[in-house]
C-alpha cells in the first residue's frame, strides 16, 4: 500500500518562483502491485461507464445480506497498491468494491479534482441502481485523498448509510499551504473544500486519524469533523502514521470500531 507524500517537491513548476499546481496532486501509475485473489478472495472485474476499472471483492463467509462497502484511495500509484488496507472488510463479511480514478491503473483519462469527484459520483451511481447486486446497505470508506474524495460527493447520495473517512484532507490547497508556506499554491481552493460540503450532508459519518501522520496532519479529520453534519463520530488513533492503523498496535480497536460503525448504520 502507497504512503507516499501527497506532493513531490521534484514536480514542482520552476519559473522565477516555484508553484504547486493542480496537477501536483496527483501521482498515478499502472503497475499491477497486488490481486485480492491472491489471497483467496473471490473477485469480479467491472468497468463503470466503460472508462473505470473497478473490482468486486466477495467477502470470504458473507454476512447475510453483506453491507457493499465502495473503497476510494489515495493519490499515489493505483488501486492495486492500496486495496491491501481494506481486505480487512470482506475478511469480516462485508462486500468490498475498490475502483481506479481517471488515468490510474487501467482507468481511462486524466485525473483532475472535478473529475475524480465526477469518478466516484460515477461508482456510487453504478451501485446504488444495481440493488439486485449490491443490496441495500452501500457504504463509502475514503482513505488520504479518498477521503476528501468521498466527503465532497457526500450531498449527492443521501441513502448512504455511512461515511468512513480515514486520514483525509479537507482540501489540497489548505494542505499546500500549510504544508509550503513559502511557496505559491494555484490548486483551486474555492469550490473544493470538503468543509463545504460535510456540513450539509445527513450521512453518517465516521473520521479516522492517527497522530503521527507525517502527510495530512490530524487536524484536518478534527475540523471537518467539527463542521459536519450529525450523526458523527471521530477517533483519533494515538502514534498512528498515515493509513497505518490496520498495522498498528491499534489495529483490533480500528477494524472493530469500522465492523460496528458498519453494523449499526446498516439498516
């Protein structure tokens, strides 16, 4: 699974000042870096609007009926390399469905803030009019960028019935500017906050966090949990890295504590 910096400093434009800009944010690749089936789990190919790779992840002995919970990850490299951290869910009953935004893995196109969003808007649409495949109960779990991914698109798909948003940013550009004071940042801010979206959702929301992420400081998980919308919980995860809690000490607490978030929204 990728921890990679959400921003190389190699990448950035050099003029007569360095600049971040929007393409910054994004570090896709195509290697193959691992198969769930590899791991005994059973799994489907899907491609949604003929243009993004997705998996279906069966869980090994499916709670009856399973929750479907929709996986959107980070910035860096593919879906491949960061499906690892939530094999951890269909291990414990649940359906895991994981796809590749635009230009990662096998996804067609060019990755951009509006089209990733518009890319998960495509998914969930996909699986919330496919019931007969995935059931009624459709969660949403954002890891890094995924995270500020899932909590942008939250308003657009109300029946929901959870949210999990682990080490996630609300936007890039309070991220870079936090981050590189020094440095002049064009990644837009205005209409991609997901400060201005959490609050008008009704989802349920979970925030995950450790303490010692060296990528997206905590403090992003605790203010956007300050803003949204109830039903809303926060946990932050004492020495934790960036999406290293399912190999932490806290491991049992973060995979029990998402098992039963699961449980009790469930329906």
């Amino acid at each position: 699974m990728s921890r990679k910096p959400l921003l190389k400093m190699s990448d950035i434009a050099y003029k007569q000042v360095m600049i971040i800009r929007e393409e910054n944010c994004f570090y896709p690749d195509h290697v193959v870096y691992s198969d769930p089936s590899h791991h005994g789990f059973a799994k489907e190919e899907l491609m949604i609007q003929e243009r993004l790779h997705s998996w279906i992840i069966q869980p090994r002995a499916a709670i009856v009926p399973p929750a479907t919970i929709v996986h959107l990850h980070g910035n860096a490299e593919n879906m491949t390399s960061h499906v690892t951290a939530a094999l951890f869910l269909p291990e414990m009953g649940h359906r895991l469905v994981t796809f590749d935004y635009s230009g990662y893995g096998r996804s067609r196109g060019e990755p951009s803030l509006r089209q990733i969003q518009d890319d998960a808007r495509a998914v969930f649409h996909h699986i919330l009019a496919h019931p007969e495949a995935f059931g009624a109960a459709v969660f949403g779990f954002g890891q890094s960028m995924g995270a500020y991914t899932l909590a942008r698109v939250l308003p657009d798909f109300p029946s929901l019935k959870g949210a999990i948003l682990e080490a996630g940013l609300h936007s890039f550009h309070a991220l870079f500017s936090e981050a590189y004071p020094q440095i002049r940042c064009e990644v837009p801010e205005a209409g991609f906050s997901a400060l201005d979206t959490l609050p008008v959702s009704p989802v349920p929301k979970l925030f995950i966090h450790g303490t010692d992420d060296p990528v997206v400081p905590h403090t992003h998980s605790i203010r956007m949990h300050e803003v949204a919308r109830e039903p809303k919980e926060l946990v932050i995860l004492d020495g934790v890295g960036h999406i290293d809690a399912f190999v932490s000490r806290h491991a049992r607490q973060y995979m029990l504590g998402i098992h039963s978030f699961i449980e009790k929204h469930r329906g």
